[in-house]
C-alpha cells in the first residue's frame, strides 16, 4: 500500500512539474519585510482574499502554534517570509525571533518543519539596543513590483510561482529572482570607460570596505538571464529533463545577532553556504533587502558600537564583500527601500552632524558604491518612519511622516528640488495633542484604474478623526490619505480613519483590503498590554469587512504581521504565532485523514 501510494505522489509529482516548468503552488507571497522594494505593504493581487469575499463569512483563525521564541525589549517574532511550494506541496514561512531563533512554518498547518538556533553571545537587553536578531528574514525581491492590473503573475497569485520561474508572465521578462541584474537597470560600464569613481576596486571617499574583504559588490549584469540562485551551491544547480526537482528550492538570508549572514536553504534551514561577517556584532538593524546579488540593510542607535548607516553584502562572490555608508549624523529610521531603478533611498533622523553628516533628511545613495546621489533636508522636518515609493502617474513618488504628523511627498527624480529642501507637498499635521506616529513605516498601494492611497499608523487620537463613521478614536488609529493630482503636482488629501486600535501597526494590504492590526502592546518592555484584534477594511471606501474579535488572548509583537499564500499572519510577544484565511484543501485532507497510516 505505502508503495503505491510513493508511485501515484510520484505521478502526481511528475505531472505536476511538466505542467507548470518548476514547483509551486498559487497564491501571493511576501518576500521581505514590508512586502516589496518600494516598502508598501502591499500584495497587488490575491487569490482568495478580496473585499467580496471578506465581506462573507469564512474567513477565520485558521492555526496557531507556540514557538518558543523569548522577547527581548518590546521585540518578539518578527515579520516572516513566503515560499510557494517548498518541497513541491509545501508553502512556508520562514519567521525569525529576537532571541537568535528562525523557524520553517508550514502556512497550510502550522506545524514546524525545522528550527534553528544561533549560538551567539547576547548582551542584556534594553530599549534602545534590545540586541538579538531585530528584523526579518529577505528573499530575492523585484526591484519593480507588476503593477495591479497585471493580475495572475510571479507572486500575485494564479499559476504556481516558486522560488524561480523559468520565464515571467508575457512581457513581464525574467524575474529577478532568476537573474543576476535586472529591475531596470542598465549595464555598468567596464571600469574605465566611463564607470564611477569607486566603481571597481576601493569604495569611494565616504564608503568603509568591511574589514579584510574585497571590493564592492558587482555591478548588475544588464538583466541578463542567469539559472543561478545567489549564495546556492554550484554544484547543486545543474539541469536536466526533471532537474527541477533535485534543485534548492530557494534560499533565505538571515543575519544572526553576532552580524553573520546565513544563506539557509528552505527545506532543511541549514546553511548551504559558509556564514559570512557583515554587521558589527549585537548591532540594531533594520529590514535587510536582497536585490539582484546584493543584500542590504540598515543600522541605528550605535548598538554594538555599530555605526548608524548603510551596509551591503555582495552574495554571489565567495569572498562577501561588504561596503558601508556612515550618516555621520542622525540614525537610520525604519527600513531602506527602493525606487524601480534601483536607487536606495533611506531616511535618516536628528542627531549632530560632522563632515559631510546628514540628519533630517531623505538621502539617495548608489546601489553599488552606495555614494550619496541626493538628498532632502529640511532642519524641520524629524522624519519618523522610513521612505515608501508609490508610483503616480509617471514619477516616483517618496513618502515620509514626520514628527509633528505630517506627510511629505518628494520626486524620488529630485528629492528636494534644486536646493534640496523643497518637497511635491506636505499634508496636514494628522496628530490630535500628545498623539504620535505608532509605526517606523508607513504603508501604500493603488486601486485599479487609479488613485493612491497612504495609510499612517497612529498612537493616541489622531486630528482627523472627528467621531466619524468607524466611531471616536482615544487609543490610536490607522489614518488613510489619498494622493490627489493638483496640477500635475501631487498632495495629499483626507480619507478615511479605522476604529480605535490599541498600539497600531503599519497596515498590509491585499488585493483592495486593508488589514489593520490593534497590537495591544505594552508602552514599556514590562507591561503586560492587552489583547491584539485583527480588522479589514475596504480600502477604498474605508467600511469594515471583517475583524478577528477575541481570536487572540494576548498583545501581538510589533512589525510582527505579514501576508501571503491567501492568509495573514500575526505574531504574539509570546511566541504564538496566528494565521487567519480561509479553509485550505490540504489542511481539510489532513484534518478528515486516517491515523496510524492506514
């Protein structure tokens, strides 16, 4: 019996695979914090999840599993990220915790496939430098997202999308993640003929080379097609009629709190290639990025005697190089984030500049050198949460909060004009007295056909609120503006305000819904908080759809939700991880199926 059933799985298998060119399953996946490049929060399109069917019921706590993650500080789980079809059937998350912990978590059920532990020497947490791990996991991202009327593509749901595709839907090309550059970019020219100072060879003046390594990271390749997975072993990627199903089936980048990057392939979570330095050690970092063959992320505070600034590990090369860029003024705030032509855009807050130091301001660095580009600045202007890039119309737009509440909209073509302080526009202060921003990062998408929105996550009653059509606000509240066209200049505009949400975290959206999230976290490290309720709203109209009720018992971990495979999942400051979506086939099989192997 056990051997007919490994002969039709085989079958099964093998069709499958000639169907499709690689394994995979549909549905959307989230393959960095914050969801993409641009750092929206945003899954343009979804198989499952919708404003139709959220508004019927069946959508529901699906799972939950305790991990065994300690918190460190207000940091417990941290935003996980997606895989279609791991070992052919199996979707998963890969989830890290702040206590030098990730897990391989089977979306469909929870259970835990593997677990690692990094043994690394962590020092006492406190507020500020809570040490341990401090952010996500990445996988390989585009560079430029399809846009939402592209429907069923690489990561958007429809046909099955693992970790490669062979090809791209029509016209959308080959996925970065199956090439070595790409996303826009043109092909570096040769060292001397016309490259960039720091191009080739020692970084450029203001751009530390980490300690005994090579040069900087390779220029893209012109977006050519390579069948290489940066950072997978050679030898395990040759092809063959059915080579697909012997290949990784992709890998994960994590840094460990000691500042090592691990490659960890997706099935077993062991590292498939030598761990490489590339943080300082016990450093505070923020939503390391993996594009083309580089892998990026921030630093800030000086934890660990980390500098605040810049850094970037080259994942293709067997000698890992590293260059950084030092602020040599104000911290990093929140996550970098991309424009669709590959430049990095970070925000940097207040703090005493020397040199040519930045703080207050919105800079644009190099992918490659990580040379300042341009910049924003405006003594003023205390920004609170890391650049987000939405596309409107024809120009790259960047949004930013401030300290006193208000949006700004920059070009990310010229980010403060010619004098470097002048912005698209600034929306009004949202703030109600003793309000703040409740989240290092801001949320955006698009509805199809038009118009763009911002979400703005806010801690205490913001000044929009008004009593309006979700009730009064005292707690906190996601405040949703919309992008209008003045001109041809963009502003920024009312919408519509959530329900009173207790610690509110950046939304994420799916295909038109908009998923809030009320952690009920603790003002201090040592307070207990209070349960964490999960809403969806239409993001249009700003009418709830759904909420979770009391699904969940405890105060959810900040920056701990993410989506993906048609579910959203929210971890706890306790460990327990939740999974909200809609019934699954393999998860009703398995429920329905006979025990004891019969």
């Amino acid at each position: 019996m056990k051997t007919q059933r490994l002969i039709v799985l085989a079958t099964a298998v093998l069709g499958g695979g000639i169907a499709f060119a690689q394994p995979g399953r549909g549905g959307s996946q989230w393959l960095t914090a914050l969801g993409d490049a641009q750092r929206t929060s945003w899954i343009r399109t979804d198989d499952k999840i919708s404003v139709a069917s959220l508004s019927k019921p069946g959508f529901d706590l699906q799972w939950k599993v305790k991990l065994d993650n300690q918190p460190r500080g207000r940091t417990g789980l941290v935003q996980g990220v997606t895989a279609n079809g791991v070992t052919l059937f199996v979707p998963m998350s890969i989830v890290s915790g702040s206590s030098n912990k990730v897990y391989g978590i089977d979306n469909d059920l929870g259970y835990v496939v593997w677990q690692r532990d990094f043994d690394a020497v962590m020092p006492p947490a406190t507020a500020a430098c809570p040490g341990g791990i401090t952010s996500a996991a990445t996988r390989i991202v585009r560079l430029e997202a399809p846009p939402a009327a592209a429907g069923r593509g690489f990561g958007g749901g429809g046909r099955g999308a693992g970790y490669r595709s062979l090809l791209g839907e029509p016209g959308e090309g080959v996925p970065v993640e199956g090439r070595a550059g790409g996303g826009g970019r043109a092909a570096a020219p040769a060292a001397g003929a016309g490259a960039p100072a720091g191009a080739r060879g020692a970084p450029p003046a203001g751009v530390e080379q980490g300690a005994a390594r090579g040069a900087a990271p390779p220029a893209a390749r012109g977006g050519q097609p390579v069948d290489r997975i940066p950072g997978s072993p050679r030898q395990e990627e040759g092809s063959s009629a059915f080579g697909f199903l012997f290949r990784p089936s992709g890998v994960a980048y994590v840094v460990s709190s000691d500042g090592m990057l691990h490659v960890v392939g997706l099935p077993s979570g062991k590292d498939i290639q030598r761990p490489a330095p590339f943080l300082p050690a016990n450093a505070r970092w923020s939503a390391p990025i993996a594009v083309d063959t580089t892998l990026y992320a921030a630093t800030t505070g000086n934890c660990g005697g980390a500098p605040n600034g810049v850094w970037a590990i080259d994942l293709d090369s067997e000698a890992k190089p590293v260059v950084s860029w030092k602020t040599n003024g104000g911290g990093v705030v929140g996550a970098i984030a991309f424009t669709a032509d590959g430049t990095l855009l970070a925000a940097v807050g207040p703090g005493q500049t020397t040199g040519d130091g930045q703080a207050n301001a919105i800079v644009a660095l190099d992918a490659k050198t990580l040379q300042v580009k341009d910049w924003y600045t405006d003594p003023s202007a205390e920004f609170v949460t890391g650049p987000t890039v939405i596309r409107q119309n024809t120009k790259d737009v960047v949004a930013a909060a401030t300290k006193d509440g208000r949006v700004l909209l920059l070009d990310a073509a010229s980010l403060g004009g010619p004098n470097h302080a002048t912005p698209l526009s600034a929306s009004k202060p949202i703030l109600g007295a003793g309000a703040t921003i409740g989240a290092d990062a801001l949320a955006a998408w698009q509805q199809s056909g038009g118009g763009s929105w911002i979400l703005v996550p806010v801690a205490g009653r913001p000044s929009t609120d008004g009593g309006g059509a979700n009730g009064a606000v005292s707690s906190g509240a996601v405040v949703a503006l919309k992008i209008a066209d003045a001109g041809g200049t963009p502003t920024v505009e009312p919408g519509w305000v959530s329900h009173d949400l207790a610690s509110p975290s950046t939304p994420v959206i799916v295909n038109g819904v908009v998923f809030t999230l009320g952690t009920g976290a603790a003002s201090t490290p040592a307070g207990r908080g209070t349960a964490a309720v999960l809403h969806a709203y239409d993001g249009a109209t700003g009418k709830r759809v759904w909420n979770s009720g009391k699904a969940m018992s405890s105060a959810a971990s900040p920056g701990s939700m993410w989506s993906g495979l048609g579910q959203i999942y929210v971890g706890m400051r306790d460990g327990t991880l939740h999974a909200f979506g809609f019934e699954d086939e393999r998860r009703a099989i398995t429920a329905t199926a006979p025990q004891g192997g019969k």
